[in-house]
C-alpha cells in the first residue's frame, strides 16, 4: 500500500493580467503550501475505485485521472482512498493536490518511471493548478498555472485559515466572468523581492480576485467585515475565495485569534505553517 500526504496551498497574493485567446486568464502569483493536508492511500484491488466522502465517484478528477494513468501506463487495478481535511471548495487547493498526489503516487508506487516533465504533462491535462503541487516548494507561477518558477520560503510564522461554511455555486467561473480589472504584475514582483531578502511579510497581499468576488457574493465582504471586526490582522483572499488568511506572529496569538473567529463566525478555522 501506499501512503501520502496531499498539502493545501494558499495564494500569497495574486494578480490577473489578461484574457488570453484560449479564453484563460494569464495570472502572477506566488503560491506556497502549507500544514494543512489530506490523507490519500492507494492499494491494489480487484476493481478500480476511489473512495471519498462528499463527491460522486465519476466526477472525482482523481477518478479522470487514474483512468487515463490506467489506459496509458498500467493494467493494475487500484483502490484510492481520500480522507479529507481541506474543506471543499474552499480556495486552497484541495483537489488539485489530491490530483498530483496521485499522479506521484501511481508513479512511484507502481513504478512507472515517468520523468518530471511526463507528470506534469499529465497534470496540465486535468488542470492549471495541478503542476504546482507536484513540487515541494514556494512557487511564483504564470500563464495559465503552467509557468512555475521555484522561489524560497516567505518569511511567515503562522497562518490562521478561515474557512467559511458556505457553498458558492460555480465559484471561479462566476469570479472571472465579470473581472475587468487587470494589473501589470508589479505587486508580486515587490513580494518576491521581500521574499528573496527573507523579509518579514506582516501585510495584507493584494488579490486581483477580491473585488469581483465580493460583487457576485455579498457574504465574502460581510465576513471580511466581520474578521476585520474581530482585529484579525492582515487579512488576505486566498484564490477566488471563500477563505481567507491573516498572518500571525507567533502560536499563543494564533490560537486566541482562532477560538474568537470560531465563536463570531460559522467556519472551519485552522493555524498552519509553511512547508
């Protein structure tokens, strides 16, 4: 059997620059991962199978992308099983890493061979966020998701994650729907420079997604108004929402800061680190 640990990621702000001709968004930012992570187990069985709670089985991507593994590479059959921690739909990522999870997964459990750049391949296939998360590192990532340029660490103790118990019907689509405004990329070229310095990044980080987001959903600034209220300090967007972050200086604090969001506010609330 085989065992991993599928991270969450966060966007350390993010920027959109245009409409490309392919009907993407070329996009610019600096994606890192954090503590918080899925349990995934893969295992030889008599039928193909991913187990998780939550979603249909034929429309899990990671079900997409053991058939084509299959078809491609292997005739073994294989159970999946995705315990999740990262609460769905929430901007961090939690499907995309699954995704590449099992990419690396079949790779090495089944020894596949397959270089770096034949998984990402597959993983640009299934989606613009998976190529990331089949690193280890920070990332400044461009294009369309596929640009990935490795970037050190920031310089963040903790993050408290807050994650609203609410279901935004086609989230991303809707976000980028109405976006018009664009911006040329200069907020996350001065964080990659702070970053590069290993200085300390204590403010709140710009995302090109908050103010489309906040006009299709009226609750993200309600509850951004709320946390605000709460003296949570620098709060960001993650991706196209609905979570959002606020960096902390140290542990004691973090833990204050969760058990008064968590009292004020219906979510699920984490204090994570970077990897």
């Amino acid at each position: 059997m085989y065992k991993a640990k599928s991270f969450a990621k966060i966007n350390l702000g993010l920027e959109i620059l245009n409409k490309r001709n392919d009907g993407f968004h070329s996009i610019k930012t600096i994606m890192t991962k954090i503590s918080l992570f899925d349990e995934i187990d893969i295992r030889k069985s008599s039928k193909n199978s991913v187990i998780q709670a939550g979603i249909e089985e034929e429309k899990n991507l990671v079900t997409k992308i053991l058939n084509f593994m299959q078809e491609k590479y292997f005739d073994e059959k294989l159970e999946i099983n995705i315990k999740k921690n990262i609460p769905y739909s929430s901007g961090l990522g939690g499907g995309s890493s699954n995704s590449a999870t099992v990419i690396k997964g079949l790779n090495e459990y089944l020894k596949l061979n397959l270089d770096s750049k034949e998984m990402f391949d597959i993983a640009l296939k299934f989606g613009s966020d998976i190529p990331f998360f089949l690193s280890s590192s920070s990332a400044m990532v461009q294009g369309r998701g596929e640009v990935i340029r490795f970037i050190e660490n920031p310089n963040i103790n903790y993050l408290l994650l807050i994650c609203p118990n609410i279901n935004l019907e086609n989230k991303t689509s809707k976000v980028f729907n109405i976006l018009d405004n664009f911006t040329n990329g200069e907020t996350q070229e001065k964080l990659l420079n702070k970053i590069k310095s290993n200085i300390k990044i204590t403010e709140s980080l710009f995302n090109g997604l908050e103010k489309s987001a906040f006009l299709v959903f009226d609750e993200l600034s309600e509850i951004k108004d709320k946390l605000s209220e709460l003296s949570l300090p620098n709060i960001s967007m993650s991706g196209a929402g609905p979570s959002f972050f606020s960096i902390i200086d140290n542990e004691n604090d973090g833990m204050n800061y969760l058990e008064k969001v968590k009292r004020n506010i219906d979510c699920k609330c984490f204090l994570v680190n970077l990897l």
